[in-house]
C-alpha cells in the first residue's frame, strides 16, 4: 500500500504535464472533424492516455480521466454542450483505463513488448479501447440528438480508425520510449528517411497515384526499419510515416478528403511494420540465447577437458608410480641386507621408472593438445616387449600371446604415446578376465597394409554390454567399478594424432580392440606445435 501512495505522489506531480501533452495532441490532429466533434482521422492524444495507463497504472487514473473533458472543452469548445463534453471525456478516459489495466495486470504482457505475443496484446488493447471508446460516443451522441441513426455506422467507422491509429502508433513508441528501446539516430536513418520522402513523393506527386494504391510503397521503408531495430525500429517508422502522412495531406487541401482511407490503410501498415518487427526481435533473441548456449557449453567442455586431462594424468603416471614405490621397497631390503649391488641395480631401476612418469606427462599434454608428436622407426617386438614388461605383473594366470607378420619389422611412431595407448587396451582385457574369475588369454597381433600398421588386441573376457557400445569411446564412462573410463579415449587420441583410428567389437566371448596408425605423412612437422 505504501508503494502505491509513492506512486500516486509521483504521478500527482506530473499531472499537470501528462494533461498538457493530451491536450497538445488533441489539438494538432484535429483535422478533417467528423462534424466538428471528437471524430478524426487520427487520435494520437488516446494512445498516450493507454500508454500512460499500462506504465502507471491506477494512479494515472485522474489524468486519463480530466484530460479528455478538458481537451473536449478547449479544442472543441462550444460545439456540443458543456454536459457532453464531460460525458464524454469520461467515457474515453474509462474505456483507455479499463483496457490499460486488464493489458497491464495481464501476466501474458510486457510492456516493453520483447515478443511478438505482447505486441499482438497490445494490439488486441488497442483494438478493445478503440471499440468501447466509439461505442459510447456514439451512443452518447445518439441520446443528445446530435447524431442521426443513419449517420452511425461512418461516425462509428471514423472514431474507430482514429483511435486505433493513434493507439498503434503512439502507444508502442512512447512504451519503448519509457523502456529505452528506441533506435539511436545514426547515418543510416538519412536514406531510410529519404526512401519514406520519395515515397510520399510518388503517393502524391504522380498523376493518378492513389488509383495504383501507390501508398504501399511507403512498406518498403518501413520495412527496412523494422529489419535494422526491429519492434522499435517499427515504432519509429510509424511515427515518422503518420506525420509525414498528415503533413502531406494538409499542403494538398484536394486530398484531405481521403485522409481517412488512408488512415485505414495505416492500420494494415501499422499492423504488419509491428508484427514483423517483433518477429525480428524474436529471431535476434533467439539467435543470442543460442550464442550464450554455446559460449557456457564451450565453458563446460573445455572445464570436462580439463577433468579428463587430470584424470588422465593420473590414470597414466598410476603404474610407474607403483613400480617406484616396489622399486623402493626393494632397495631398502638389499641395503638392510647388505647386498649393495642388488640395491644400486634397483634404485636404477626407479630413476627409470622416473623417467618414464615425466615422458607419460608429456606424452599425455602432447596427445590432448593434439601436438609434438615425436614419430621414429621402433621394432614392432621391441615395442611390444616393453608393453609386455609393464604389464607381467598383472598377467598371472592370463596368457599373453604375441603375433607379429613377417612383413611388419619396425614401427614409425611415438613410442611412448603407442606403449601407453596399447597399455591401456591390454589392461582393460586383463581386468574383464578376471571379472569372469577364471583364466583367460589375451592375444595381440600386428600386421600391416603397406600405408599403416595395426595392433588387433583380443581377449577371451565377457565382452562389452550393448548398451556401452552404443557410447563408442566416451571419455569417463566405464564399467569398471573403479575405473576412470579415460583409458580408451587416450589411445584412441594416440591413434588420432598419429593418423589413424581405433575400434571396438565385442560379444560374449570376448572383445577385440583395432589400434590402426598410419605409416605414410607421420611426421614431427606435421604433428607438431603450431606455436
């Protein structure tokens, strides 16, 4: 309650403004009078009384509702009694009021008309006012024997444009006005401005032009100010276009006649200048969102990377890490007993498995970034020696089978970033073995096309559900009840950066993984940084 007596005390303030400016408007358009009364062809003066309403709401009530006496009393004076202009004035101010209000309470509306649903509400507003407001003017008109019943239907038709003009037009200028929307003048408007000029020229100036209905052509700039600022842009081109109309219309007396067709095919050019200018508005917003969306889906996916590389790092550096701390343990029960050599053997041991953590972090930092990949010939047993090795604690009761083509001698890869990638591999086939709680086998083969080499790695384990397939190589899903699901994604980015691919088939006897990569354009130049 307290808020509403704020806005009552403001708006008490401004009173005198607010009726001043209806009263101006009331002033400046009345031309071509239907009889001398409140009927003309364009009655901006109702649009500002709606629009105050859906801004202000009921403190705005007495302005909407004095203002309309008072301009019926000084504009038109004596040309019905005193007691009609008072009648009248309130039955305008009560239908501009009721309609602003229900717009305004209205959950569907927005006063600053951001959709094309509450640009199609407010003209729906406008619609309504225009209608009750006529409807009881004239039959005001009607009870004081000024208006015949025959003369109904035009006077009615008159009023009805008239103020549905000034509602289209006003209205939605003044709304975007008070919400700051409307379109800072800049150099383009100089050519919008003179394609409206130009138009009116050729409505006007050409011989038997309203014969054409050249008056659409004034479409094309309005047009063009709906597609650069949209609703607002819209609103603007009205205004200009109505003034420009009434201007044009007062300098030939020969065409004031026919101010009132035009105004009514004003109303189809408001109509559409607002439609399509809040579909503008729509597509742009929409087009905004979807650049937002994109801008947070960029964020998470470079934040889900920066998981995947953590995880990464540490699902890789995970096994040499436990061969330092055996190393370890190792050393210090060869120096407790005394057997040096044993623990000076070890410790070399762990300054190897050192250096292999810091190239399993490099490797890892090239392979995500897609970079410095450091291919040279390597023996394709030697390659699988070393992976063998990494692995031969975990074999246990799996048998571990190698077979390499006759034709396929050396490898050109990084070898650090392909032992990592077919460590994975095997170390998933080792785990589904013995998910199954029995021994199993474990068989990889290399063989060559000639333009690359492929590691076929199978496993005797339960294969693969149909469903994870289905998932192909996600990074972090996983069957494992413990597992990172990031062991798959490294190689295949191993495979990736090398120019190759790698794939999956799996049943219930088992599972094969294909690491393919290429031997033909592998090159450090190729692969390497770009800065």
């Amino acid at each position: 309650m307290l808020k509403w007596d704020r806005d009552f005390v403001r708006m008490a303030i401004a009173w005198p403004l607010w009726i001043a400016a209806y009263v101006a408007l009331d002033y400046v358009s009345f031309i071509d009078s239907y009889r001398g009364l409140a009927i003309t062809p364009w009655n901006p003066s109702a649009g500002l009384a709606v629009a105050l309403v859906m801004l202000r709401g009921l403190p705005s009530a007495p302005v909407v509702l004095v203002a309309p006496v008072l301009a019926g009393i000084l504009v038109r004076g004596g040309m019905v009694p005193a007691s009609v202009h008072l009648v009248e004035g309130v039955l305008f101010g009560g239908s501009y009021l009721v309609v602003g209000l229900l717009a305004r309470r209205s959950v569907a509306f927005d006063s600053r008309l951001l959709t094309p649903r509450h640009t199609l509400l407010l003209m729906a507003a406008a619609f309504g006012a225009s209608a009750m407001a006529a409807f009881s003017y004239d039959a005001v008109l009607i009870l004081a024997g000024i208006l015949q019943p025959a003369e109904i239907p035009d006077a009615f038709l008159r009023f009805f444009v008239g103020d549905l003009i000034g509602m289209l037009i006003v209205t939605p200028a003044l709304l975007l006005l008070w919400h700051r929307r409307m379109p800072a003048p800049g150099w383009e408007m100089i050519p919008q401005v003179a394609t409206m000029v130009l138009a009116f020229g050729a409505i006007f100036a050409l011989p038997h032009a309203r014969e054409f209905q050249l008056f659409y052509l004034l479409f094309v700039p309005l047009l063009w100010f709906s597609f650069r600022g949209g609703v607002a842009g819209a609103a603007a081109a009205l205004c200009l276009i109505q003034v420009g109309l009434v201007v044009a219309v007062s300098l030939r007396q020969d065409a004031l006649a026919d101010l009132v067709s035009f105004q009514m095919l004003m109303v189809s050019l408001a109509a559409t200048g607002l439609v399509f200018g809040s579909l503008i508005d729509q597509q742009r917003a929409a087009s905004l969102r979807l650049r937002q969306q994109q801008v947070a889906l960029g964020r998470a996916l470079r934040l889900r990377s920066m998981g995947e590389i953590a995880t990464s790092i540490a699902h890789q550096i995970n096994q040499p890490i436990t061969s330092i701390r055996t190393y370890a343990g190792i050393a210090r029960e060869a120096l407790q007993a005394g057997k040096v050599d044993d623990a000076v053997a070890t410790v070399v041991r762990i300054r190897s498995e050192c250096d292999r953590a810091s190239a399993i972090i490099r490797a890892t930092r090239d392979v995500v970034r897609q970079e410095a990949v450091r291919p040279q010939p390597v023996r394709a047993e030697e390659l699988l020696e070393n992976v063998r090795e990494l692995l031969v604690d975990r074999l246990g009761s799996v048998q571990f089978v190698v077979g390499v083509a006759p034709d396929v001698r050396t490898v050109v890869c990084d070898p650090v970033q392909v032992e990592q990638a077919l460590y994975n591999i095997l170390d998933n086939a080792i785990d589904a073995i013995e998910t199954t709680g029995s021994p199993g086998t474990v068989s990889i083969d290399v063989a060559s096309d000639g333009q690359s080499v492929e590691f076929t790695v199978t496993d005797s384990g339960p294969g693969f559900a149909p469903e994870m397939l289905d998932y192909g190589v996600t990074p972090l899903v996983t069957t494992k009840a413990k597992g990172t699901g990031i062991g798959l994604s490294i190689a295949r980015s191993v495979a990736e950066v090398h120019g190759g691919s790698l794939s999956i088939a799996s049943d219930a006897g088992g599972t094969t993984v294909k690491l393919r990569i290429a031997q033909t354009g592998t090159t450090a130049d190729e692969h390497g940084s770009t800065g």
